[in-house]
C-alpha cells in the first residue's frame, strides 16, 4: 500500500512478479542450428543476443523514482513484442520439447513463497503483461497529484495499467498461462479483473481529486464520486469470491471495502450540498443519514488500513454530521418536511470519466526485426533502430501538437469563441451548410421570385383552356353544319353523324377537362400556401443573409464602462493563443524536416565507436525542439485558464445567453423558410411540367381535328356534287357511289392521309360557279373573313381552290383571342348551284394548330421532356410527392 506525494488519498500499489535468471541465448541457438543449420544459426546471434538483453532486464529489480520506472515500462513492452515475435518461430511448452533446457520461473506478486516453474511462453507473457500493468500503476502513484500535470500524469498512468491488465484477460494470454499448467493465482483472468476494476477506481479517483481542487458544483462532483465508489464495489465483489478471497491480505480487503464505502459517503455527501441549495431539506437529511450508515458499517469491518485513509474518513463523517444536524435543526424550525424512507430514493447519478488505455499499438510487433532474417546485416538493423527511435520522437510529439490543437478547439467552442466576438463586431456567419442551402435558394430566385413562377403557372392553364375551348368549338362546328345538310338534304344525306365519329376524341377532351380543373385546385393550394407562409419565407430574400441575424448589443446602462476593456483583454489574449498554434505547426514542420535530412547511414558504415553511442549523440539534437513543444503546450493550458476567466466576464456584461438563444432560433427560422420554399418551388415545377406535357398532348388532338374536318370537308363536297347530279337526273356510275359511300364510313383516326388541317375556309361555297338547270339559286354567304387555321403564307392555290388569306403573326407573348368567336358565321348554308373548292394542300412540315405558349421553353423546361407513352398526358401530377402526408397533396387526381 502507498501514498502519492503530495496527497491525503492511500492508493493501492502492485508490486511486480519477481523471476529467475533464465538464459534464452543457448537454447534458441541450439534450437536454430538444429532445426535449420549452424550458418543460419549464427546469422541469428545478434536477435539472440537482444531477447537475452531484454529477458535480462526483466530480470532486474526497478527502482522507485519516476525515470527508472519509465524505463522498466519501457524495456517490458519491448520484451512482450519480442516474446510476440518469438512464439510462432520457437516451439516453447510443456508438450513440445523441441526447445531444451528452457524453463521460465515466476513468484506469484501478492505470495511470494508461491512460485510456478513451467516451459510454457504463455507463462512468460501472462507475467510480463502482469509487471507492464504494475509498473504503470507505480508511476501513477510515483506522480505528484497535488499538481495539475502531476495529476493528469497519474490519472493516465493508472487507465494505462488497466488497459495491461485487460489486454492480459481479454487476449487470452492469462488464460493459456492457465491452460498451460500456471498454478499462481495472480495471472488468473479473475485477477487481471480485479485488477482492472481497482486501477479504473483509482483513475477516477485522480478526477474527483481534481474537480474538488476546480472548484466544481456539488452535483457534477457527486456524480464523479459515485462513479469511484462504483469500480471500487466491483474491485472489492471479485475480491470477496473464489479464486480470490482467500488469497489477499485482509488489509487489502478492508482498503478496498472501506474505500468503496467512503466515495458512496462522499457523493451522498456532495449530493446533499446541492439539495441544500435547492432547498430540498427532506432529501438531504436521508441523503445524509444513508451515507453515515455506509461509513460506520464500513469502519466497523475496516482493520488495518492506513492511518491517513482513516482520518479521510473521519474528516468526512463529522462534515457530513455537521451538515445533518444543521438541515435537522432547519426543518424542525422552517420547513417542516417529512424525510422519505431510504428505500424510497432513487439510485444516485454516477459520471465515469475513465477507460483502460488500449495496449494494441505499443504492443504491436508487426514492425520489429528480430528474427525477420537469418543473414546478419549490422548496419541495416542499426538503422533500422536508430530509424524507429527518431519516428518514436516524432509520433509521440507529433500527437501532443494535435492533442494540444484539438484542445484548443474544443475549449474554444465550448465558449463559443470566437464566434461571440465577431458578432459584437458585426461579423456574423451562418452554419456552412445552412448558408449553402440560403446560397441555394438565393440563386433560384428566392422567395420573391415565386411570384413570376406562379404567374407561369396560371398562363399555361389559360393557354390550355384556350387550347381546349378552340378545339371543342372546331368539332362542335363541323357538327352543326352536319346537322344543317342533313336537314336541308334529308335522307338523301347518307354520311355517318359527327358525334358518332368523334365520340373518342370527345372523351379524351372531357379527361383534359377534367385534369385541368384538378390542377387548377392544385395551384390555387400552391398560391395560397405560398401567400400565407410569404412572412416565412421572406427571410430569405435579405442579402446578405447574416444581416438577418441577431447581434450582440452593448448594455444599456454601464456601472464602471468596463466593456471595451474586457473585449480588448480578450481580444489580446486570442490573438496571443493563435501565435501559438502558428508556432506549433511551425514545430512540427521543423521535426518533419529535421527527420528528412537525419542520414547517419555513413556514419554506421564507417564503424567508429559504438552504436550505441552515436545513437545517443545523434538523438540529443532533437532535445531542443522537444523542450520547445512542451513549453508550448504548457503556455497555452494556462492561457486557455486565463480566456475562460476572461470570457466569463465578457459573457455576464453583453448577456451572451440570450444572444444564443436569439441566435439559435434564427437558425431554426431560416431552416424552415428553406424547406417550405423547396417544398412550394418542387410543387410549382410539377405544375409547370403538366401544363407543358398536356400543352403538348391538346395540340396533337387539334391537330387530329383539323385532319378529320378536312376530310369531312371533302367527303361533304362530294356528297353535295352526288346529290345534285340525282336530282338534276344524272346518272353516277356506281364506282363513284361505291367510293361516297367507304369514304363516308370511314372514322376520323382510320382515315386516308387527310390533307393538313388550316388550308381554308373547310365549308364554304366558292362564289361565282355557275348553277345547273333547273334549280334555284340560293342566296350566298358572305366569305370569310379569317380562316380558324391559317395556312402558310404564300402557297399557291390550285385552280377552282380559293386562296385563304394569312394569319397575322402575333406581337403579344399569347395568341390573341384563343376562346374568342369567329367574326363572321363559320358555316354558310350554301346554294346547291355553289360550291367553294378545297384550297391547295400546304407543304409538309406545315405549322399545325395553336402556336406553343412562348414561355413554356424558359428557366424551368431547358431539359428535354420524356416522350409519353400515349397521346395525352396522365392525370395531373400523379408523381410522388417528397414531402409528410399531411402537406398538401398538389396535381393529384381528386
């Protein structure tokens, strides 16, 4: 049992396993020259010589200063990689011989008149492990903790030893020594176990040590001290069971016990001082009671301990009297509360802040040379040395310059520094993604620009309705004048009725219609919801964005007009811990170069002096620049203490908590806008994609239209020749009847190629053809004065086809009165002597139906459209949305 310098707390010390001189030289070179040969044997001689070193100085007694005992650790984690690279090449055990005279010998560390002799290399390993874990738990106890570094050193040293005797449980080696034949119990994996528990126990230990020296509320060092009592309860359960509670000495015991029962006191203890603040009286009396009961049945048991855990213990228990009879005396006179049962109360919060320190790098011997080669290359291995000890220096500084980068930025954020400065100045940022995402939404045209979009949206449904309302008038046309002929005609008129043939048409028609009222609902959501969510949103639209932020605002009212000197002395002292990050990195270029142009191969060629030596000569040079880091570090720990103080005071005088959180809602602000702006932009390219694709399907139907009236035309001009011959007693031959009559049947989709649809004026008489004997002449219609679909202009007309005249190109962005009626009656009824002929048929390529919505090719429809499977466009929006059932569900079918 010891105690660290400078410190009231008894901590638990673990002595090393002692062993017996043991030659690995001999055998190991018997074994090679036998199994391989003589010359291989000798190549080998100087690995042989390193493992009988390193055996050699395990061998040795340590000695208690903190340099000594960094040099035992030092030399058993270089003995354990060699043991690594010595198992799989030396067949070591019991049951396989082939290593002669080979015997290890270890004493067990806690009864050292037991001892195991075994040929087993687990043995060897399972103890080595054992001496690793005890040599970092005297450096631990060997460290001043009544220091910050000294505290910190032991706090490391001890989670070091746990990680030993953890690697020496988990990795198996413990329980192969086992297996093996080891008959010692302190290499059991119960053991290392227990081991591991303590150590642990006495890490946090160092972290309560410190957060009590910190000042820190009552509440965290409670949680601390609760933790410590925890590892030191399950140390003192293994201690309590088979193998071992027979195997300890009874101090040992009641140390751990006693222990146990103090921290559990302890955080009752500093549990109550916060119940005290919060004037919970009740539960501090029982808080109180419950931890005095655990310190007096732990003293009853306690025999042998330290005198100096003992007055710990007393010193605890009269604190925590005092402060029971004071909150007795308080609720007696004042607040008269009833003192729950012990039973009643919950478990108390435990915080662990340790961990064993993984062991896998430094024991890691994939990058050691023994035995990588039976052909001797001196020179090479001593560079290979002198190699690994310069990347040693350079690894272990390398990590303190990050540890020490990484700690000033944690520190740093943790005050929210210097972020609170330069928004008192008036630099304000925005997350990186969050600005992105603004950025995004910016370029698109942001919130204002939805305006124009949704006027797109209502000019393509105009545009549609037109579309379709000029389509339905076009075949209702066509219908009327049927209807008129076959009055005027009566059973004579023999050709099929027009609703008859265009029935199909019709009721893909009545399906535009229909689509486009559902989306017509859909963008009156789309307007409504972006009306309403406008205030939202219009955030986004300040440029730039941070000016939408809040900023820290000097107080009103000043007592002393301190404020500028506070923000100078911060200011100062930031500037001052970004020179030394400067200068760190400055250092570790400087080891990064000094280990480039580190060549000492010439000088181990040339053979002078021992290696040994020049090693020691030639790794002195980086002395300096390792004292400089280390100044570094400690510059900036002390500098990070004085900016906390400092910031502190900044942070009471400007009120930075409610800056934070103005701040922090602002964020969530501008994260909403942005969603629901996507959300309404996503929903208006729907629309404007539907109203393209059904632009485009209403106009093949026009156009299909236009086919069958023109073709109804012709079919209606020769039925009115074929009429009047009958009557004026001609006779027809009966090919022409024949062909009337298929021509008359044919529906408007299976029709023969039809000329294109806006040649002329489909059925009007061509004035001025003479009348035929014996009938009357009707009075003619006036001819037209626009045709519904203007051909190309300038096509020749074929004789007796009268010539339309052109439709005037539109100056508008929109086609002139697309629903608008014909100036002058479409259909004339015409007299029987009168006839207009079909103008000539336009050139291929001719621009059928309504001209496209000029815009429809803007920002949003630069990308090719998908081809449709058919020739209309499906109900509208039917695509997923991307956004929760319960936002409005716009372009889908109702």
């Amino acid at each position: 049992m010891a105690s660290a310098a400078g410190s009231s707390n008894v901590m638990l010390a673990i002595h090393e396993k002692k062993t017996t001189a043991t030659d690995l030289y001999r055998p190991l070179r018997l074994y090679i020259a036998s199994v391989y040969s003589e010359r291989e044997a000798a190549a080998a001689d100087d690995d042989l010589t390193v493992v009988r070193d390193l055996r050699a100085a395990v061998e040795q007694p340590s000695l208690p200063d903190p340099s000594s005992l960094e040099q035992r650790r030092d030399a058993l984690l270089a003995y354990a990689r060699a043991l690594a690279l010595v198992e799989p090449r030396f067949p070591i055990s019991a049951d396989r011989a082939h290593v002669h005279s080979l015997t290890f010998t270890w004493h067990d560390a806690f009864k050292g008149n037991k001892k195991c002799a075994l040929a087993s290399v687990h043995l060897e390993k399972a103890a080595v492990l054992f001496n690793l874990g005890a040599v970092y738990a005297q450096i631990a106890l060997a460290a001043d903790r009544s220091t910050d570094v000294g505290i910190k050193t032991a706090c490391g040293a001890f989670q070091s030893a746990a990680g030993a005797f953890a690697w020496l449980r988990e990795s198996g080696v413990a329980a192969k020594a086992v297996a093996a034949g080891a008959t010692t119990v302190d290499i059991t994996p119960e053991c290392a176990g227990m081991l591991e528990k303590l150590m642990l126990a006495q890490a946090q230990e160092c972290f309560f040590e410190r957060v009590i020296g910190g000042g820190k509320p009552p509440a965290l060092c409670s949680k601390v001290a609760r933790q410590v009592g925890i590892f030191y309860e399950e140390a003192y359960a293994a201690l309590s069971a088979p193998p071992l509670s027979q195997h300890f000495d009874k101090t040992w015991v009641s140390h751990v016990q006693l222990k146990a029962a103090q921290f559990y006191a302890d955080a009752c203890y500093r549990y109550s001082l916060d119940l005290h603040q919060k004037e919970e009286i009740a539960e501090e009396i029982a808080r109180l009671k419950i931890g005095m009961s655990a310190l007096a049945d732990a003293k009853k048991a306690a025999k042998g301990v330290a005198a100096q855990l003992l007055d710990s213990v007393n010193k605890l228990e009269s604190n925590m009297k005092t402060n029971l009879e004071r909150a007795m005396k308080e609720n007696e006179r004042v607040y008269l509360m009833r003192v729950p049962a012990a039973g009643s109360l919950g478990a108390l919060p435990a915080a662990s802040l340790v961990k064993p320190t993984s062991l896998a790098e430094v024991l890691d011997a994939s990058k050691e040379r023994l035995f990588s080669s039976l052909v001797p290359d001196g020179s090479m291995k001593a560079l290979s040395k002198y190699t690994e000890m310069v990347d040693n220096i350079i690894r272990t500084q390398a990590e303190k310059l990050q540890q020490a980068s990484e700690i000033t930025r944690v520190r740093l954020k943790e005050m929210d520094l210097p972020d609170s400065i330069l928004s008192l100045e008036g630099n304000i940022t925005l997350p990186l993604d969050l600005k992105e995402d603004v950025e995004a939404v910016q370029i698109s045209g942001g919130p204002a620009g939805l305006e124009s979009e949704l006027q797109q949206l209502r000019d393509l449904s105009r545009v549609n309705q037109e579309l379709l309302v000029q389509t339905e008038e076009l075949l209702q046309k066509e219908a009327n004048e049927d209807a008129q002929f076959r009055t005027q005609f009566g059973s004579r008129w023999t050709r099929p009725q027009s609703s008859t043939l265009t029935k199909n048409i019709q009721d893909r028609l009545n399906l535009f219609a229909s689509n486009l009222k559902r989306a017509a609902d859909s963008d009156s959501l789309i307007e409504r919801g972006v009306k309403e969510n406008y205030p939202l949103m219009s955030i986004l639209d300040k440029r730039p964005i941070e000016s939408a932020l809040p900023s820290i605002s000097r107080p009103i009212m000043s007592l002393d007009g301190n404020e500028d000197a506070i923000v100078g002395a911060l200011k100062q002292s930031l500037r001052q811990l970004e020179s030394l990050g400067a200068q760190r990195a400055g250092l570790e270029d400087m080891l990064k170069e000094m280990k480039r142009k580190d060549d000492i191969l010439p000088k181990l060629m040339a053979g002078v002096g021992s290696h040994d030596d020049l090693f020691k000569k030639e790794m002195a040079k980086y002395d300096p620049i390792c004292a400089d880091i280390a100044d570094n570090i400690e510059a900036q720990e002390q500098l990070l203490l004085q900016i906390q103080a400092q910031n502190e005071q900044f942070a009471a005088v400007f009120n930075l908590e409610d800056y934070k959180a103005a701040r922090e809602r602002c964020y969530k602000q501008i994260a909403a806008a942005v969603a629901k702006y996507r959300e309404f932009k996503k929903n208006i390219n729907e629309g404007l994609n539907f109203y393209v694709t059904l632009q485009e399907a209403i106009g093949k139907i026009k156009q299909q239209c236009s086919d069958f009236i023109m073709t109804r035309n012709i079919q209606c001009r020769e039925m009115i020749e074929d009429v009047q011959r009958k009557i004026a007693g001609f006779s027809f031959s009966s090919s022409s009847h024949s062909s009337l009559q298929r021509n008359a049947s044919v529906p408007p989709d299976q029709s023969s190629p039809s000329p294109p649809p806006h040649a002329q004026a489909p059925y009007a008489s061509t004035p001025g053809v003479d009348s035929r004997p014996g009938y009357s002449q009707p009075e003619p219609r006036p001819a037209y004065s626009q045709a519904p679909y203007a051909s190309t202009p300038g096509v020749d007309s074929r004789p007796g086809y009268s010539q339309p005249e052109p439709r005037p190109a539109y100056s508008q962005p929109y086609p002139p009165s697309y629903g608008a009626p014909a100036q002058q009656p479409p259909y004339g009824a015409p007299h029987p002597g009168q006839y207009q002929q079909p103008a000539h048929q336009p050139p291929p390529g001719h621009d059928y139906g309504q001209p496209a919505y000029p815009g429809w090719r803007g920002p949003y429809y630069n990308a090719p459209q998908p081809q449709q499977s058919a020739p209309y466009p499906q109900p509208p929006y039917n695509a997923p949305g991307a956004y929760p059932p319960h936002q409005s569900n716009y372009y889908r079918p109702q």
